[in-house]
C-alpha cells in the first residue's frame, strides 16, 4: 500500500512538472503563434489512421456488394450487424485495457489482429465462394479487433497534438479523403479482379499502421500506464469509474441516447437499404460513386472544422447535422445521380463538422486518466443502435419498402437535431479552451 502511494505521487508530481513546463511553453509562445502540428508523433499517428482509413472506407462497399452479390440484403446487415454486435459488446473491456496497459499498444495488438482476419477473408475470396459462417465468424473476429482499437483512438489525440481540434479536424480530412478513394477504389477492384483484391489491401493497410504506432514513443509520465496507477485496481472498479465519468457529463450521455435512436433507425439501415436501391436504379458503380462523393463533403466539413471554432461546439454540429436528413431522404425519392452526389456531398461535410466538434468536446471535457473507458462507453451506446438497425434493415423491407424505411431515417434525423437543440446541457457546452493557452491540463475540466 504505502509502495503503490509513494508511486501515485511520483507520478502526480511528473504531470504537474509535465504540465507546468507546457505553461513555460505556451508563456514564451508569442500570442499569435499556435503550437506546431506536425512533429513526428503527430505524424506517424496521422500515417497510421490515414491508411486504415483507406482500408476501412473499402470495406462497407465490398460487403455490400460482394456479400450482397452473394446473399442479399439479409446477407449484408447480418455480416455488418455481427462486426458491429461483437464492438458493443467487448468496447468497454477494451476501453479498460487501454487506460491499464496504454492506448497504443493495445492498438498494435488489434492492427495485427486484423491484418489475420482481413487475410483469411481474402484467400477465401480468391479461392471462390466464401461460405457465410466464415464471413460472420471473420466478422466477429474483426469486431473484436476493433473493440480493442477504437478506445484508444479518442485518447491518443490528446497525446500525440497539443491542439486536440485542429488534429481531429485534420484527422478527419485524412478519413474523408479515404471515402473519397477507398470506395471508388473497391468498386473497380470488385470488377476488375473480385472482392479478394480488396480484403487483401485491407489486410496490408493494418499492416502499416501497426508499424507506425510501434514506431510512437510516449514517455510513462504522459500515459500514466506504467506508473502503477491502476495497482490493486479491479476491473470492476475501474468499469464503474469510467461509468461514473460517463454519467455525470449530462451533454455526453444525452448524445448518446439520441445517437442510439439514430443508430436504429438512420446509421443502421442506411448501407444496406441505399446500396440496395441506389444499386438497381444506377447500377453498382454508383454507389461507389455516391459513397466517394460522400467522402468529398467530408472534406469539405473537416476543413471547415479546422477554421472555424464556435464556442458552443455541439450546437453548431447540431445544426449542421440537419442537412445529413438529405441523404436519406435523396435515396428514397429516387433522386437522379447528380442530385444523389450533390446529396452525399452535403450529408458528408455535416457529418465531418459535427464528429469534429464531438470529438474535442470529449477530449477537452475529459479527464486523461479516463478518457479511454469514457470513449468506450460512448461507443458503446452509439455503436449498439447502429447493430440493431443493420441486422433488423433485411427484415424490416417484409413490412415496408426500402423506400418508406428511408423516409423514417431522414425524420429521424431532423427529430434527432431538435433533440439536440433541446437539452440544455447540450445547447449551451462551451468549447475548452486548450491547455496551451489556459495552463495545467487540469483546468481544462
């Protein structure tokens, strides 16, 4: 007891030293100067998401058209909904291994993972016909891979920038360009050699992200994971105390409930249901090309995120997230292809603006010690509509057109923003001012 008490203060006082010589950084930093971005954590962090991104952007075009191509619709949200199933169900474990054991190398060992899973998956699809067991046990697999990985992708933002927004934005830029290639690039790749092509590209984009977070260096004082922190820690408690942090953010937790409605009913079902109709009307190709349109206001809405900095960041996402309802809504009128990629270019920058503003809201208003189990509740919550609505989309077109079901995703998501715009404690967060300019990242509470 006293040995695990002498280290919790060895290691207080490295964070408070850490923290003070940040102060003495930003004191001498003329006003007007920003801190620089692009140092080498920065850098190996943005290579290693950017060709994820790319792989990952792939993918939900190749399930959806060479799972669909071989077990439809039912087919597509069952292989989704159990990838999605599997992260609800082992996040927030992953999310408490990552404040024990350190965001980074749990996202090693869950790149690594996933470089198995997309190769089998690959030789099965040069081989023929992959059986369906296969692809959902893969998926699984993959699912929990990712349950590992995504807790600590919120943590290591904080770690590797010291201006938590303008990275998320970049960062953010980085994955709409990966929408913007990676699903024009499986399209082609689907018809030219088969979906095996794709699996494989995956596969080596985790590959290399594995190796450039191996290549991240963090000293102990600034992951607190090897400081004994979490000595005598069960993990019970240490799932309570996230919780705890979780619950008592009322803007955080009201998010989330109205994200688990959208998961049901908008997130969930839209691939299945648009790749289904965009597909028969437009042919194959433009999907890919709508999702790759989606991927250019994606950029579009990083870039905006990274100029403008409201001071209430979850209202203004708010109500960029209103336009989002048209890309719905464009489906299921059965817009022509050019109002379809107009559509997709506007659902992309609303949705990029508001996960940037949502991501540093999360950063800045969480403790570091916790932010790990915190993201993972988070994701949790989300995530968990988003498998309901993709395993119920199949069964629900025996009650209603993939049309009229797409109408009800596009209420939903202008019934989600006046939520939004509702809750107080939502409407009226403010940003955090970061903590090179405000002192100790203790304040930024």
């Amino acid at each position: 007891m006293v040995q695990t008490t002498m280290d919790t203060v060895t290691t207080a006082q490295s964070q408070n030293q850490a923290a003070q010589d940040r102060t003495r950084t930003a004191q001498a930093r003329p006003p007007s100067a920003r801190p620089p971005l692009w140092d080498r954590r920065f850098t190996l962090y943005f290579v290693a998401r950017a060709v994820s991104l790319v792989g990952d952007a792939m993918m939900p075009v190749a399930a959806a058209l060479a799972v669909g191509a071989l077990y439809g619709i039912s087919g597509v949200g069952a292989v989704l909904g159990v990838w999605t199933g599997t992260v609800v169900a082992l996040v927030l474990f992953g999310g408490v291994l990552a404040d024990r054991i350190g965001a980074r190398r749990m996202m090693v060992g869950a790149d690594l993972a996933r470089v198995l899973t997309q190769g089998v998956l690959a030789a099965a699809f040069f081989a023929g016909t992959p059986p369906f067991w296969l692809l959902v046990t893969m998926a699984a697999l993959a699912g929990a891979a990712t349950a590992m990985f995504q807790p600590g992708v919120n943590g290591m933002v904080p770690l590797v920038a010291r201006e938590p927004q303008r990275a998320n934005a970049t960062l953010k830029v980085a994955d709409a360009l990966a929408q913007l290639l990676g699903p024009a690039l499986a399209g082609l790749l689907i018809t030219l050699t088969g979906a095996g092509a794709v699996y494989a590209i995956d596969g080596g984009t985790f590959l290399l992200s594995a190796l450039c977070l191996g290549l991240i260096r963090l000293a102990p004082a600034e992951t607190g994971v090897d400081s004994g922190a979490h000595s005598g820690s069960s993990l019970r408690r240490d799932l309570r105390q996230g919780w705890q942090e979780f619950r008592a953010r009322t803007w955080m937790w009201a998010v989330i409930l109205i994200w688990m409605v959208y998961g049901v009913l908008l997130f969930g079902p839209l691939v299945p249901l648009s790749s289904a109709l965009v597909g028969a009307r437009l042919g194959p190709n433009a999907y890919g090309l709508a999702v790759s349109f989606l991927g250019v206001g994606t950029v579009l809405g990083g870039l905006l995120a990274l100029r403008v900095r409201p001071a209430r960041p979850l209202a203004a996402g708010a109500a960029a997230m209103a336009l989002y309802t048209v890309l719905p809504l464009c489906v299921a009128l059965g817009a022509s292809l050019p109002v379809l990629l107009a559509c997709h270019v506007l659902g992309g920058g609303a949705w990029a603006f508001w996960s940037v503003m949502w991501a540093t809201s999360v950063q800045t208003h969480t403790p570091p010690t916790v932010l790990n189990r915190v993201t993972a509740y988070e994701l949790a919550g989300s995530v968990s509509g988003i498998a309901l609505g993709q395993i119920l989309a199949g069964p629900a077109t025996a009650l209603a057109s993939p049309e009229r079901l797409l109408l009800v995703s596009a209420g939903a998501c202008l019934a989600g923003c006046a939520a939004l715009f509702a809750t107080p404690a939502i409407r009226g967060l403010r940003r955090a001012v970061p903590a090179e300019d405000s002192g100790p990242a203790s304040h930024r509470r």
